[in-house]
C-alpha cells in the first residue's frame, strides 16, 4: 500500500503536475482543500503532510495521529500553531531555501524600484509626461557606494549580500546568530549591532521569520534611529514592520522611501494609506513562487519525506522544533 501524502491547498494544473511528476514511486499524493471533510478525511490516514501552513493548529494536528512530518513548501511557517506541532511531537521543516534566490532577486529590484522610482517613471510615460515637474521630486540615485543593512542573514540574506557586492554596495547585517570571520569574508559582510545597523545603513532589508520577537521590530523608535535618506525594504512577513509607525515615517520625511512585498493584512484593504504615497512601491506577496523554483520546491520536500519514511531525521526543521525541542 503507497505511504500518503496530504497536498493542500490544490495550486494551479502545471504545478500540480510538477508535483505528481516528481512524486516519488511508492507514495501516494493526496490532493484536498484546508478545512474541508475532505482535508480531515484524508489527514486520518496520511503520514506526511507537504504544501503551504493552512489550518495548521491543533484541530489538524489531532485529526493527524499517524502524521510523521510537515514538510512546507514555504519558506515561512507564521500560520503553524508551534506548539500543538511540539504537542503532537510532528516535526514542521520549511522548502530549504527553495525560494531564496528568487526572493534575493525581488529584493534587489525592489531596493532598484525606489531609488530609480520605476513605478512612477513607467505612469508618466504612459500618460504622456516627459520629464515633467520639478526636477527635485523627481530625484533618482544609485545602489554603488550605498551601505546596505540586512536583518537575517539566513538562506536569503546570503544571497542578498552577494548580489548587492555586485552593484558595489558595502554590506553589514544583523542576526542573532553571528558568522565566523572566515564565513564574513567569504559573503563579504560585517557584522554590526541592531541599532548601529539602523543608523548606518542606506537600504535596510529584513529577512527575518515572524515570531514574537520579531513582530513589529521596525517600530517609531527603530525607524526614528534611521537616515532620512534611507530605504526600508521588506520582502519576509508584513507584520516585523508596524505599518502605521512606517506610513508617518515616510510622510513626514523620517525616511525617504520604501518596498514591500508584504503587509500585515493580506491582501491589504483598497484605502490601504501606504497606498497614497509616491515614495513606496509595492508588489503582492509575489517574491518567493518563480516557476523555476517549483520544481526545487517539491523536489526538496519529497526529498525530506523519503528521508523521514527511511527512518533519518528530517532537514531543515524549524528552530522551535529543532534540536530535539519536539
């Protein structure tokens, strides 16, 4: 009898048929939405579980009693209720940093977007303004030289800093988890204090899971530290910045400009105040799901579900579950 696997939520028919091409020999892959009779039907009989964090809390868990490992094909976990995972001793892994060099992509272009203010350029052009206003709101600059500050220096801030030293930028970081000076050298990196890199940095760029003490870290007092020349982008979770406190910051002149990826309520609402302003710009969750990285997606979570179902340990376990923490 093939070993099932739970998929949900059910994604678009191409990749739906990545993941069943890719399913391994012996598995069974069942598909089914969050919440429904079906989902629960099938999660009473299912050992693994792969796909996105939906209805993740204790009542899934409890409908789950032969499950042997949540396997993410996210990068971030916020939606999965810790502890009844640890109650449930299911270990939860995310997709390896299947994602991050696309995101480490859309970080750069949005740090590009707002010093070159793209989005605005692209409206006047196709409304037939040339060039016109005053040239001082109209300022543009450039990435070389600037001093970049990362917030994470995970799978995806790594990347960030590589592909930030090739547009001549000087980058510091902040994690509580400090490199090696060998591991520095080789990113091309220095360590720096949280609000030495706050007040030092040109373009900050957080790539920080969201917990508890992450939520709201970039706060009136945080952002009151930084360059009123500076950026903020944000391409991780909406709620590790407090909105309200960056919509001042960026209308009174604190700081000058913003990207974002995500916000704290998703989608946002259409009056959305950030929504006003020409000095931020603005994409919709969009930077982790390349079709490219599909493929490494699934072939990372099918690798960690044969690797449980052979008896290992799972990789890339979430660090409140790791280190035997179940």
């Amino acid at each position: 009898m093939a070993t099932k696997i739970l998929f949900a939520p059910k994604q678009s028919d191409a990749v739906m048929e990545i993941a069943r091409s890719l399913t391994p020999q012996g598995f069974e892959l069942v598909v089914a939405e969050p919440g429904t009779p079906e989902f629960y039907e099938a999660a009473g009989t299912a050992e693994f579980y792969l796909g996105l964090a939906r209805q993740m809390a204790g009542e899934f868990f409890r409908s789950a009693p032969k499950l042997r490992l949540v396997q993410l094909i996210s990068a971030g976990y916020d939606h999965v209720d810790v502890e009844s995972a640890r109650k449930a001793k299911v270990p939860v892994a995310n997709n390896g940093g299947a994602n991050a060099i696309a995101v480490a992509e859309h970080t750069i272009m949005l740090m590009l977007a707002v010093q070159k203010r793209l989005v605005r350029f692209h409206n006047d052009v196709v409304a037939g303004k040339w060039r016109t206003g005053n040239p001082n709101d109209s300022r543009i600059y450039e990435l070389a030289g600037k001093t970049l500050g990362i917030v994470g220096l995970g799978n995806i801030g790594k990347k960030v800093a590589r592909r930030a030293a090739a547009f001549d930028m000087t980058v510091q970081y902040y994690d509580i988890v400090r490199l090696t000076e060998d591991q520095e050298d080789a990113i091309g990196a220095r360590f720096a204090l949280f609000e030495e890199l706050l007040r030092t940095s040109d373009v900050l760029s957080l790539h920080v899971p969201l917990t508890d003490a992450t939520r709201r870290m970039l706060g009136p007092r945080e952002l009151g530290m930084m360059k009123r020349s500076a950026i903020v982008i944000n391409t991780c979770r909406g709620p590790v910045i407090d909105e309200d406190a960056l919509h001042r910051a960026l209308t009174q002149g604190q700081i000058a400009g913003a990207g974002l990826d995500v916000f704290v309520e998703e989608p946002p609402a259409p009056s959305h105040p950030l929504f006003a302003l020409p000095n931020v710009t603005l994409t919709p969750h969009s930077a982790g799901p390349t079709w490219e990285n599909w493929t490494a997606r699934f072939r990372n979570g099918f690798d960690n579900i044969q690797r449980v179902a052979a008896g290992d340990r799972p990789r890339w376990v979430i660090p409140e579950l790791a280190g035997g923490r179940l």
